[in-house]
C-alpha cells in the first residue's frame, strides 16, 4: 500500500471507507486491520513531514489514535493466528513507546490489556522487556502494568525472560527487575526462587572460573600490546579480581583460590603499584605472574573434556522436582506442563574455541531433554531471528503451494541467560558439513583442505591479488578438483536409492528456502560450521546468527559478495539439474510467499533493527576504522614490548580475519555489553538504511528502485551474483569450500607463510 503518493484528501476518503467497513460488521478481522495499517502508515507519513519541518502535529495525533483502535480491535480478533496478530502487536507497541504518554493514547493502551487477551502478548515478549527501562514514567508504568498481568495469568512464559533481565549489566535495568520479581514472589515465590537459583548456577557452570582468567590473561595482553592499549588491558583485569574477592562457593572455586589466590592478588598490587608509579616494571612484575597463572591454566582449559555438576554447581545437581517448564516446551492454554525433574551430574565439553557443554534435563514426562550451554556469546539476535522463522514457517504452511512440498525452516530453542551466556536447543541427528566432508576426504585419503593448498601453491599472498589474477587462481583451484564430497555423502549415508532420492529433494527444498530467507535477513558467515546436515531427513539447519542485515558485507575487510552461500559443491549435492529444478521453483516460490506477505516480515523485522538491546550491533561492520582511531588516541608509550612473546610460542598467528574480529571486539566492548554508549544518531540512520534495503528487497527493487522485477528475475539475478567467480574469488578464502571457519583455522595450523619464516630462521 503506497501511501506516500496518495494526496492528504485520498488519504481520508481511503481511511473513512475503511472505517465504513468495520462499522457495518465490527466483527470482521479483515476491516480492522486494514484500517489500523492505513491509518499506521498515514501516520508514518506525516511523520516524515514533521521531520521535514512540514506542520502536520493535528494529524499524527489522528492517525494514532485511529491506528490504536484498528490494530486493538484486529489483534483481538485474530485469536491465536500469528500471521494476523504478531504484525499488528509489533506496530502497536511501536506506537505505544512512541505516543503512549498522551493521555487519550494510554487510555485506549491501557484498554487493550484487558481487551487483548494474555497469550497474545506472550509472542513479544523479548521486545517488550528489552524497553522495560524507558526513561518515560508513563510509558514504563505501563509496560509495568502488563508485564505484572503477563505474570499472574502465564509466569511460566515470563521467569527466564525476567532472570536474565536481573543481571542485566545496567543498574536501571536491574531495579526494574527486582520491582518485578518483588511482584511475581507474592503470588508464585517457589517458582520464582527455583528460577532465580538455577539460572544463576546455570550461569556459573556457563564459564568457569578457570576459564574467565585464561581468556582475560590472553585478551588483555593482546590488548596492552597489540593495540597499546594499557587502560583497556588494566580494566578488564581489575574487574575479574573484583569478582575473586567474592568468597568461593563451589569445589572448583575453592580448588582455583587455593592454586591461584595467593598469586593473583600478589599481581593484583602490582598493578595498583603501576597506576600510581607509572613504571614499566611494576607492569611487566604483573605480566610475569599472570604468565604463570595463564601457563597453568592452558592444559587444563584446552583439555576439557566432561565437568561434573558436584564439584563445578552442586546446587544445580540437588535441584529435583522444580517446578519450572522445560525451556522451549511451554504452551498456554491449559496444557498439561512438562517440569524439570532434574539434572544429569555430567556435562560433556565440545572440543571447540568456546568450549560449549552437552547439558542434559530430565522431564517430568520421563524423558531426557537436551541443550547446549553456551558462555562467551550474546544469544539474544539468534533468539530474535528464531521469531522471524517461527513467521516464515506459519506463512509457508499456510499457502498452498508450499504447504504441499513441506517447505520449513528447522528452528530450535534459543533461552539466553545473560548478556554472554545461554541455553541452545540440542538439534539431535545433525552433523556440520565441515564434519562430514572431513571425515569423507579423510576415509578416501583425499588431502583435507586441497582447495586452499592449490591456491597458496599458485600465489602465497591471495588476499593482496588484484580481481582478475583471483578469479585465475579461483578457477585453476576449481579445474584441478571434483568438488562432489557432499553428493558422495549424501549418497554413502543412504541405506537405498529411494531414501537418497528423498534425501536429496528435502536438502535441496531446504537450502533453496533458507538461501532467500537468509537473503532478506542478509545473513553472513555461512561457512560450512554454521551449516548442519539432518542424517535421516537430508535437510539443511542453520546455526550461528550473528551476522545480520548485511554486516559481513558491510564490513572493512573481507566483504562478502554474495547473497547466500551457493557454491559449487553445494550446488553438485542437488538434482542432475543442478539449480535447475527443485531448487529454483522452491526459491522462488519461497520469495513469492515473503513478498506477498511483506507487511508482516517488516513489521518483526523493524522491531528487530530498532531492538536497543541488539540494534547496536548494527554498527559493527563500521567499526574497525573507528576502533583503529580510538586506539591512536589511546595508546600509550608503555609496554611497546611484549614481556609474554613466550606466552604465544609455538602458536599460530592470528591471520586477518582474526585481526577483524579483535578490532570489533575492542570497540563492542566500549559500546558496553548492551549497547549503552553507542552514537544514538549513526544508530538510527544505519537503521534506517537496513529498513530501506529490506524493503527493496521485498518490492524487488533492490536491483533497480525505480521499476521493480518480478520474483523469477530477482531469484534468477541472486543466483548468478551467489554463483559468479568474480564474487566467490573475492570471498575470504576459507570460507569457500569445506575448511573450518577463520577462526578455527588459526587455531589448527599455522599459515604456510608463517611457517616459510620460521624455516628460514632455522
């Protein structure tokens, strides 16, 4: 609906015929909502006219109001149908934290908890609590108000949401928890307490405490002396110790303090001594210790294999019997609740950077319940996007062309904890396509990473060629290779043809509707580690989403060219056709189904860029020039050399995408965990160019605004962008075929480069 080129008296004939309608029969869902999105976007226009120091105040206060009643009304009339009612709850809260402290505006808001019925709220609730702390007494009494409703008629739905809402890093945030909680203990304090306890020893069994030191050892050299940072590098450290001066309450606490105490607060002096002399020497004493500490700390880190809840959260392990619902399985309406009965006493450890656990809960229902507990990592965007799915899989199941093919994407529960830990779903039966071809090529004896070898052997330094000499090199690596791993496996791991030939079409179905799915979202980092393979269905599950709206391809360094990764072995593991075929008429009836229902994805997509919670992240890909200036300005003369050059013999140099990741790093951390010091105007006007771009997107515009293509042009134009050599060759290198992603590849081997220097120092 293109309001922008209706005049002010098209506008209101449109509206008041709309109106007509939802008098004539104030019962029809259809009426109301179509008045209540008119009247959004009239009021979206006017708002741009203000913003151009057109007068038009009177009718924004019209369109509000008007827009209010219509979404109340279609909200209640649309029951429990997400495709009817999340849209029109997203815009209406947009409008509430807007206008709602206008007296006329609160009281239709404050109606509509009443006419509204409580389950619907449930579906926004993250969006709701991310804004808890709005500096607008009105607006924050409301929220307050709902939340207390939400509290008394589903708590279930509310206590993890609220938990992590208590160690929300900002002092405002937390005050605002605690009023809740005090609310929610008067009328289901056991439940409360439960939550509140296991969480926190969740929390606790997230990072250890010989954890946190090991990578606060090695982050803050990095940061004294890569980046000459030595106030950042102190900061983090004293922190930590802050922390240590907490008595310990577990056996491994106890363990650490008595190995560890004694000389980290022996290192902790010495650097207070640092801050008041300014000697070098008092720094480099600190370092020498921590080195000890680090040293010691590495096996034991590095070599984790299982954790036992008694030494590690013994009070996790007494927990039995709560009466909490497992995560993910709570459903309103009277159903019958599946409580946590318990916890299995061992974790296991995955072997990667992050040294995520395997966590087991036993069910009331008799059943073992999985998840993955996951520290190091804000869980909240990828909890967000698992709402965008949860819409695209009831739009596909509801149009009739995409019902019949079961065309969906595979989501899982996403609990975050804290700002950098949280519960993930166990999606059983997967395995990464890094895993799988690794264990391919190493059967048949094919040499892991022959891509990569046959580049280097061409040109040792890739990423310093002009385009024309990597599209050579790109080609010369792909003519000496078959690139038929995934296809052989899919092909192995079925026990007959039939059960291939169904394999085959789910992959193929799969990765077409995430292909266009991801492209809208702009989703990056696609490297074979964030895609999963389903064994027994052959369906393709996506993992990792940190990189959204296009950030990888708006970063400095490394941008990546393509719209989704569709790269030649992806593409030999489809039909004889290739993308021919299934693939193609899945993709584009996949994008017909998000552009038909445009005003639905916008809407979660909108409250997902202005989240303030992670809208912040929006600016990483601009990050890296900022960071690097903010480093000159605080960089000291001090510590020039590194007194730790043993702490990093015999490991791998970080390579450039590493360095990307440090600078990021570095600047996130001064926009503070939840985004607090970010620059509210380069905020809002890098969000308001992703909006632009995902509705270019959706009008088929992105490729010429004036005249839009129709969805088979589109799909056909993002298939030749993700296919083309020019594109492909001007990815990072890894993350073309089947080689772990940057970061674990820093961490397996060496760069042929770095080893040609030792060498030649030998």
């Amino acid at each position: 609906m293109q309001v922008t080129i209706l005049s002010e008296k098209m506008i209101d004939a449109v509206i008041f015929n709309f109106k007509e309608a939802t008098q004539l029969n104030p019962q029809y869902y259809r009426a109301w909502n179509a008045f209540g999105l008119m009247n959004y976007e009239a009021l979206c226009t006017f708002e741009d006219m203000q913003k151009k120091s057109i007068k038009s105040s009177g009718r924004i206060q019209q369109h509000c109001i008007a827009a209010i009643k219509g979404f109340v009304n279609a909200i209640a009339l649309g029951g429990n149908d997400m495709t009817k009612t999340l849209q029109n709850l997203l815009r209406l809260i947009k409008i509430w934290f807007a206008y709602g402290d206008r007296p006329e505006e609160e009281t239709l808001i404050r109606g509509s908890f009443e006419k509204i019925d409580v389950t619907s709220w449930l579906a926004i609730i993250p969006q709701i609590i991310a804004r808890i702390d709005t500096r607008n007494p009105v607006i924050r009494k409301m929220i307050f108000d709902l939340l207390e409703k939400i509290g008394r008629h589903e708590p279930q739905a509310l206590i993890y949401p609220l938990c992590m809402l208590m160690r929300s890093w900002s002092p405002e945030r937390k005050k605002c928890a605690d009023y809740l909680k005090n609310t929610m203990m008067e009328h289901i304090a056991g439940i409360m307490t439960q939550a509140i306890e296991m969480t926190k020893e969740l929390i606790r069994s997230a990072i250890l405490l010989t954890e946190q030191w090991y990578e606060t050892i090695e982050e803050a050299t990095r940061i004294c002396y890569s980046t000459g940072n030595v106030s950042g590098a102190i900061k983090i450290l004293l922190e930590l110790h802050e922390k240590m001066a907490q008595p310990p309450e577990t056996l491994n606490e106890i363990a650490f303090h008595q190995a560890y105490g004694s000389s980290l607060k022996q290192a902790e002096s010495w650097i207070k001594k640092f801050l008041e002399s300014k000697n070098e020497l008092d720094l480099n004493q600190a370092w020498e210790i921590y080195y000890t500490v680090y040293k010691s700390v590495y096996d034991k880190v590095t070599e984790m294999q299982s954790l036992e809840l008694r030494n590690m959260a013994p009070k996790l392990l007494a927990l039995k019997g709560l009466d909490i619902v497992v995560p993910g399985l709570y459903k309103s309406g009277g159903a019958k609740l599946v409580t946590i009965a318990g916890f299995n006493p061992v974790l296991s450890v995955l072997p990667s950077k992050q040294h995520p656990r395997k966590l087991t809960m036993q069910g009331s229902d008799g059943r073992e319940y999985l998840f993955l507990l996951k520290g190091h990592e804000d869980n909240r965007q990828d909890e967000r996007v698992m709402q965008l799915f949860g819409l695209v899989n009831t739009l596909l199941s509801t149009d009739p062309h995409t019902q019949k093919k079961d065309l969906s994407i595979r989501r899982y529960v996403v609990i975050p904890l804290n700002a950098n830990s949280g519960l993930i779903g166990w999606v059983p039966n997967c395995d990464t396509l890094h895993v799988l071809i690794k264990e391919y090529r190493k059967t048949y004896k094919i040499i892991q990473n022959i891509e990569y070898k046959l580049m280097r052997s061409m040109c040792e330094n890739f990423e310093l060629c002009c385009l024309i000499n990597k599209v050579e090199i790109f080609r010369h690596a792909m003519d000496h290779t078959f690139g038929q791993d995934l296809y052989k496996v899919l092909w192995l791991k079925s026990r007959n043809s039939e059960v291939w030939l169904e394999r085959r079409t789910n992959y193929t179905r799969s990765h077409a509707v995430m292909c266009i799915v991801g492209y809208i979202l702009g989703l990056g980092d696609r490297h074979p580690s964030n895609l999963m393979l389903d064994r027994y269905s052959g369906k393709i599950v996506h993992i990792d989403f940190g990189d959204c709206f296009e950030a990888a391809m708006r970063r400095e360094k490394f941008p990546e060219k393509v719209p989704f990764r569709l790269t030649r072995m992806l593409i030999k593991a489809m039909e004889i056709s290739g993308i021919e075929g299934n693939y193609r008429t899945t993709a584009e009836h996949t994008m017909r189904v998000l552009r038909d229902n445009k005003d639905s994805l916008l809407a979660i997509l909108e409250a997902f860029v202005y989240d303030p919670l992670i809208s912040f992240r929006l600016l990483a890909p601009t990050l890296p020039k900022q960071a690097k200036q903010q480093q000159k300005v605080e960089s000291s003369s001090i510590g020039r050399e590194n007194p730790l050059e043993k702490l990093k013999a015999g490991k791998d140099q970080p390579d450039e995408k590493r360095k990307i990741d440090n600078i990021e790093k570095d600047f996130m951390r001064m926009l503070g965990p939840e985004g607090d010091a970010a620059p509210i105007e380069k905020l809002n006007q890098t969000a308001q160019f992703v909006m632009e771009r995902i509705r270019n997107k959706l009008n088929g515009k992105e490729f010429n605004t004036t005249y839009p293509v129709d969805i088979q042009t589109q799909v056909d134009k993002l298939i030749k962008q993700a296919t083309s050599d020019e594109n492909l060759a001007q990815c990072y290198i890894c993350l073309l075929y089947t080689s772990p992603s940057p970061r674990d590849r820093t961490r397996s081997r060496m760069p042929s480069s770095a080893c040609k220097k030792k060498k030649k120092k030998k």
